[in-house]
C-alpha cells in the first residue's frame, strides 16, 4: 500500500539514503511525437524547506535540447539490487546564469547530498564558463520512495 507524506521531510532521510547509495539516475524525456528516450546520469540534490531541488550538468545535445524545448516533463529513477527505488517526477530547464552554473559546479566538487557528485573539471576543461557545459534545474513536482524490503512506498507532492 502506499502512503502519502504530507511534507518532503517525511521521506527526506530515504530519498538521501537511496540517492546516497544509487547515485546514477535514469532520465526519461519524451519527443514531439511522445516516444520515451531515457539515459543514465548522475544529478545532484539541495533540499530546501519546500523540497527538494535538483541539478543536472549535462552536454545540451540535440535530443535533449528538443525533448525539454516541447516538453519539460521529466523522471528520473533510481533503483539498486535491493529493489529499493526512487521516482522523481520533475519539469527542468536549462540555466543561463552564470553565477548559479559556477555555485552548482562547486556543488558537484563537494557533493549533494555528500557523496553524490563529481568533479566536473574531468568533462569540462573550461571550468564554470566553458561554453559546452549546461545546466539543467529539476523542480519536482512529485516524488516516491520504495522500500525494496517490504514494497512500502512513499509519495510526496510539491
């Protein structure tokens, strides 16, 4: 059965506990014609007092620029040989501002939450400004834990 959380920090100690351990997620858009494209990478998370806030560097490659362009709907799953899961349901866009880009670059150095990051330097040479690295927001809209255990399961609302 699942249950409804009324605030994210019901679910929050999961949500970190399984993005902790899973760190690669899979990103699910759909094209104009709404066919599915998924692929694994790795965002990070804030959470803030009304949720959780995600961040995606990424390449802006031609699919994902035209997916999120007609559609910015978004999951990303999580899932680990335990069967424990995470579901977040998400719009995303792409950020411009360069203050914002170089404070997540610093966030994915340090991790967040900690242990789920990466140096981006290794993708980017060009550091914060390189005009091939992007950045997306993830604001979710709705998110579950499963508990792989038991199948109990959590949702939460924005």
């Amino acid at each position: 059965m699942t249950q409804r959380a009324r605030r994210f920090d019901e679910i929050s100690g999961e949500f970190v506990r399984y993005v902790t351990d899973i760190k690669y997620a899979t990103m699910t858009t759909v094209d104009a014609k709404g066919r599915p494209r998924a692929r694994v990478l790795l965002p990070i998370w804030e959470l803030t007092e009304a949720g959780p806030v995600g961040w995606l560097a990424a390449y802006r490659t031609p699919v994902k620029v035209a997916h999120l362009a007609d559609n910015p709907h978004t999951t990303f799953s999580y899932w680990d040989p335990k069967q424990n899961s995470v579901f977040v349901d998400a719009t995303a866009a792409w950020v411009e501002d360069a203050e914002e880009k170089a404070r997540v670059w610093r966030l994915y150095r340090t991790g967040s939450p900690p242990g789920v990051g990466y140096d981006p330097i290794a993708y980017w040479r060009g550091g914060p400004a390189d005009p091939e690295y992007g950045l997306l927001r993830i604001d979710p809209w709705r998110v579950q834990v499963l508990r792989g255990s038991d199948l109990r399961s959590i949702l939460w609302y924005a």
